[in-house]
C-alpha cells in the first residue's frame, strides 16, 4: 500500500468513527431537503462541479451544521448561502448536514 492510499484508509476509518455515532438526524428528510434545495449548486451527492461551489460530500456533519448556522445568523458572510440558510430550521441544518456527511468524498488530485 502506497502512502496516499493508505493515508485515504486512516481518513475514511477515522471518519467512519466520527461520522457514525453522531448522526441522530433524519438522513432521509435531509436528503429531501438538498434534492429540493442545494443540489442545484452542490449537485445531489455533494460533490458540487462547479469549482466556485464548495463539495459537502464526506464533510464532517458538524462542519456542515456550524457553516449553515453561521450563515444563517451572518456570523459566516456570503449572500449566497446565507439567502439559502435562513430557509433552513435547526432540524433542516442537522439533516441536511448528516446527509451531505453521509455520501462519500471524492479527493481532488492536481495534475
Ligand atoms: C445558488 C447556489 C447554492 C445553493 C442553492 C446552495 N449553496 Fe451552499 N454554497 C454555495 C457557495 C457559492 C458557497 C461558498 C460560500 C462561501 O465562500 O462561504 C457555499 C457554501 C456552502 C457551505 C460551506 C462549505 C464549506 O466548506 O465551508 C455549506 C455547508 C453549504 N453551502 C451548504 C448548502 C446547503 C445545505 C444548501 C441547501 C439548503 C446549499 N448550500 C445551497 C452555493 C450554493
């Protein structure tokens, strides 16, 4: 095993850990939700395209939950997404972010 491919082991395996016993949210309604809202700019699975719209895929869903609550009290400043925050309730952001948590990362390599 080459170092990049093990470092990819250790990551998932530490986020498989960390990702796994937090989640209380509804993965399912959060998935509604970003089918519905967010996938528009971070495409369904969150591995967004579009280089100006971050990936939320395999984010830590507290990362994710800090980021949306931040832009909805405009704490975190972007028009964008605090525009798409204040349409989120508390349960919205824990679902939503358990959900983007949930789907796999995809590391980026430059060539
Ligand atoms: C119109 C396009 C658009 C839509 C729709 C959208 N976003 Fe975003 N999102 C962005 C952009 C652009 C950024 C980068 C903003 C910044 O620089 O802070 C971002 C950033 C984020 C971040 C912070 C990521 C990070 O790495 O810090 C989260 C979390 C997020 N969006 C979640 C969502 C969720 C959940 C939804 C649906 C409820 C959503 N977004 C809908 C464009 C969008």
């Amino acid at each position: 095993m080459n170092m990049a491919a093990h470092t990819v082991a250790v990551v998932a395996a530490v986020l498989a850990f960390v990702a796994g016993p937090v989640v209380a949210a509804d993965v399912e309604a959060g998935k509604k939700k970003a089918q519905e809202v967010c996938a528009a700019c971070h495409n369904l699975d969150g591995v967004s395209t579009i280089p100006e719209n971050p990936k939320l895929a395999g984010q830590y869903p507290d990362y994710l939950a800090k980021a949306l609550r931040d832009y909805k009290s405009g704490a975190r400043k972007n028009p964008i997404m605090a525009g798409m925050a204040q349409g989120l309730s508390q349960k919205d952001i824990d679902d939503v972010s358990a959900y983007f948590a949930s789907q796999s990362a995809v590391l980026a390599t430059r060539m």
